[in-house]
C-alpha cells in the first residue's frame, strides 16, 4: 500500500498538479477554508470525495466517533484557530451510519486502554437513545438503534462543542453556526441532524 500511496502522488504531481498550478500556488500561499469539519476517522468517509470540495476549501479534525471532548489539547488548538485566525463562518460534525467507534459502545474491549477511555465522551448519546427506546417500550433491530445512537452522538458533540467559551462567543456575535450532519455509506448522503445558527 506504501508503494501504491507514492505512485498516486506520483500521478497526482503529472495529472492534476501540472495542470492546475496557478490554483496550488495560490494554496501554498494562504489558505481560506469556510468550514471546519470535525468528522470519524474512518476511511470510508473521505471528506473532500463525499462533499465534492477541492484543497482549501475545507479545514479538517478528525477521530474516532467525530467526538468533541473538551479535554482534547488537540480539538481545542484546530477549534482556536480556526475560530481566532482562520475566521470560519461554520462548523460541520459529521458522523456515519456504520461507524465502528459507536458500536464500540456496546463491546467489552478487554484488551484496549485508550479507545474505551476516549468513547465515555460519547456514552451519553448511548445512555439517551436507551432511555427512549425503554420509555417507549419497545424494541427495535439491533442496526436501527445503531443508527440512532450515531445521530445523537452529533447532537451530543454539537453540546460539548458549545462548551467552548470562544466557540460560545463566536456564536453570540453572530460569526459562527455549527450543523450536525450523519453520512450514509449506503445511499452516498449526507442526512442533517441539526443545525445551531448564530444568535
């Protein structure tokens, strides 16, 4: 994979970067994104393929389960910088029907030390959907519910996004709204979950 992933920069340098070098030129100069996009980690959910966007046009974070934790020194510099200096207008979370991150949920991963520690961020998106579901006493197929944890796992990162006093700032001053959105490998669309405007 390794050989295939230096021939593709490779046909990328010959087909496109060749063509287009005005366009890269400009990028290494500056770069102007108009939407952070906290997404999964996961391969199958290529940010600029899905949404069509070219270099530059979509500043990215991503990890396990599209979590925002507030902890995160990672998360907390992209958020700062791009709120701060890069001025974005809009955040995306994105999260995805089969995301193996919100089945982790329901398993006992023995073994692992640091998956088990990052998803209790994500925990409560669980602890909700099961309330409602025994609420309305009813059961439903195992994959449905999957997909119901998976969207209020976006509402749920949509709050702790807002706990973000500079976030927080950016919203009452009118300069930033934040969308919660879940893409379906299935069907190739992006489903909107909720969106937080300014106010």
């Amino acid at each position: 994979m390794i050989t295939t992933l230096l021939e593709g920069n490779k046909r990328f340098v010959a087909e496109t970067f060749e063509k287009e070098k005005a366009f890269f030129a400009s990028l290494a100069k500056d770069q102007k994104p108009t939407v952070l996009w906290i997404g999964c980690s996961d391969s199958r959910v290529p940010v600029n393929t899905i949404t069509q966007t070219r270099a530059g046009e979509v500043f990215t974070h991503r990890n396990v389960g599209n979590i925002v934790a507030t902890n995160d020194w990672n998360l907390s510099a992209v958020l700062e910088f791009s709120i701060n200096h890069l001025k974005i207008p809009d955040i995306v979370i994105c999260g995805h029907y089969g995301c193996g991150g919100i089945a982790a949920l329901d398993e006992d991963n023995g073994d692992d030390k640091y998956i088990p520690i990052w998803l209790i961020n994500a925990y409560k998106a669980k602890e909700r959907v099961d309330e409602k579901l025994r609420a309305l006493h009813i059961e439903i197929p195992t994959e449905k519910r999957m997909e119901l944890i998976v969207e209020e796992n976006v509402r749920l990162q949509l709050e702790h996004l807002q706990e973000y006093p500079f976030v927080r700032n950016a919203m009452k001053g009118k300069n930033l709204n934040l969308h919660g959105w879940v893409y379906d490998m299935q069907t190739g669309e992006i489903k909107i979950v909720k969106t937080e405007k300014n106010r």
